[in-house]
C-alpha cells in the first residue's frame, strides 16, 4: 500500500457505512441486569428505543484455541436509529451508521458512553478494545478494482472469469504485537457486482500493554491508523470519485 497525506475533508460521497467502538472487560462489579436499567435512565433521552438482540462470541486463546459463546446484548437507539448504544455481559459498544459526520462527534458518544458504563458497571481490567470502520465502495462501470483499490488481485484474463464473490483479508501487526488491524476487501454474494466492502478493524490484542488512563488515546490512534489505511488502499481516480471537498 503506498502511503499517503491526503488532507482532512468532507467527502460529499463518503463510503462509510458504519463506524463501532467496542470494549470488553474481564468481570464486572455490578450485576448485568442491574446495569442496562442504569444505563437506560442515562440514555434514555436521546436513545429511547430498546431491542434485545442475540449473537454469538468467537475468541482465540493464547494456546490458539477457539472457543464460541452465545451473548445477548440490550441496544438502544436514537429516533434516526442511525446512533446506537450496544451493551452485554461484559461490554458495551458504540455505533454511528450512515451518515456519519466526522471523527470528533463520534468520539464525544465514544467518551460520554464508556463513561456512563464503568460509574454503573464498575469494570475490572479491559480484555478487548476494537475501533472498526465499514466501507461499501462502488466501482464505476467500465472500471475495474485496480482503478479504485491499490490493494487487491490480479487476475490473468485468458485464464480467468472475474471472482464474484470474493473476500481477501490481511492482518497487521503494529506496536511490537500490541495493536492488530485486519483489513478484508471483498465481494459478498448479496451485493451488486459494482459494490466493495472495505472492512477496518483495529484492535487491541494486548491490552495490559496500555494502562486504563490512556484507554481513549488508544482509540484516537486507532483512528489515525485506520483513516491512514483507508486513504493508502484508495487510488487518486477512487478518491476523486468520493467527491472530496474541504470543510
């Protein structure tokens, strides 16, 4: 990926589709019952809805094996249901989706939300932090993925047909093994054949590397890598395409 300083602009065609900020912590002082009425007395003015959701858990050990949990999650959203606030067993998350405005309002709910978990929740320890950043890219008829991505594959073309669909995913290692970002570029089957998923995921895999004070300037990092990223994975013909424009 080639690096790049592009400067910080509005994009009128941004491709985000949605932001998450999730944190995870090792045990919790106060039952989880208990915490989702608190937190809802909290956010209950700007998030009135509620939804009780179900998923599931995939995590790696050390000895490399995977274990998979079930979980339910409480999530509240706001009347646009484009902001939500996600809470669990031992974590809790924030997600903006399309639009998003920019990186200092996401932040703010960032703050103001991880805040209001830990006076109700009392976490011990974080096990996990994750910043991720989704993008649906659409390449112009006629282009290929070389004149919007300056990742991705070559295909010979008298051997080949076009692979659709197709997932490529790479993993990071920044900060002597602290920080991991695993980028997948990919085509999902329930998508037109124009549409791109670019996936950023910055994570935390050893969090007892950073001490809790400095939990947010993590984040903020996080961020830089990943708008790093993006802007290194996209060619000036794609970037052109966003449409940027400076605030």
């Amino acid at each position: 990926m080639s690096q790049c300083s592009r400067k910080q602009v509005r994009l009128r065609n941004a491709p985000l589709i949605e932001a998450v900020c999730e944190f995870r912590f090792k045990s919790l002082a106060t039952p989880i019952n208990l915490i989702t009425g608190l937190i809802y007395e909290k956010v209950k003015a700007e998030y009135p809805e509620i939804q009780m959701q179900k998923g599931v858990v995939v995590s790696i050990e050390k000895d490399k094996e995977v274990s998979v949990v079930s979980e339910e999650r409480t999530v509240f959203k706001d009347d646009s249901r484009n902001r939500l606030v996600q809470v669990g067993s031992t974590m809790i998350a924030v997600n903006q989706l399309e639009p998003y405005v920019n990186y200092k309002s996401f932040r703010g709910d960032i703050e103001k939300h991880l805040r209001h978990y830990k006076e109700i929740a009392k976490p011990r320890e974080i096990a996990r932090i994750g910043l991720r950043y989704i993008n649906r890219i659409e390449i112009p008829k006629g282009k290929t993925l070389d004149a919007v991505f300056e990742i991705g594959f070559k295909i010979p073309e008298d051997s080949f047909p076009s692979p659709s669909p197709f997932l490529l995913r790479f993993e990071l290692s920044y900060n002597q093994g602290r920080d991991k970002l695993i980028l997948i570029l990919s085509q999902p089957s329930n998508l037109e054949k124009n549409a791109i998923m670019l996936d950023l995921d910055y994570v935390l895999v050893k969090p007892e590397e950073i001490e809790e004070k400095d939990t947010l300037l993590w984040v903020d990092s996080a961020h830089e890598k990943i708008e790093l990223t993006f802007q290194s994975c996209i060619t000036e013909y794609g970037w052109k395409c966003f449409e940027p424009e400076e605030e």
